[in-house]
C-alpha cells in the first residue's frame, strides 16, 4: 500500500460515519441536555450586540460589540498567524 492510499485509509477511517453521528449526537445531547440555552437566548444576545444602545460604554469602557468583535479578532487572528508559521517551520515555503 502506498503512501497516499493509506492516508485515504485512515482519513476514511477517522472521519468517517461513525465520527459524524458521534459528533452530531453529542451536539444534539448537550443540546437537550442544557434545555436550548443556545436557541432560547440567540436573540438576546443578537440584540444586545446589534442595538443602537450596545454602542454605548459600560463601566469598564467597552461596548459588547467591541468585546465581541475583539474575541474574534484573537482567535482567528491567532490561529491563522500559528497556523501558517507551523506550515512554514514542518513543511517548508511549499506548506503554504
């Protein structure tokens, strides 16, 4: 078996039906499980980030969309920028 095959093989392997149901079931567990937090509050937490009055500050000098837009900002800023210097460091200019 060559090199790319057994990739394939392990690829189909890992990802395959049995990790998809495991993840969509634990997803649907936690879910049922914390009682819908995430559906029954999404359009509190919408409204408290869009509105016209998240814009103003709060005590601590930040609004909630500045929080928001500055947690994602470092994470994915984070995890792009370690992400391709890793690439570059184990696999070279040809990672990228």
């Amino acid at each position: 078996m060559q090199f790319p095959e057994l990739i394939s093989h392990i690829n189909a392997v890992v990802w395959g039906l049995g990790t998809q149901l495991f993840l969509v079931g634990t997803g649907a567990f936690l879910t049922l499980r914390t009682g819908f937090r995430t559906w029954r509050y999404l359009p509190r937490a919408m409204g408290s980030i869009f509105s016209p009055r998240s814009r103003q500050k709060t005590a601590c000098g930040v609004s909630p969309l500045e929080s928001l837009m500055t947690a994602l900002a470092a994470t994915l800023g984070t995890g792009n920028l370690a992400g391709v210097s890793t690439a570059l460091v184990c696999g070279g200019p040809g990672a990228l």
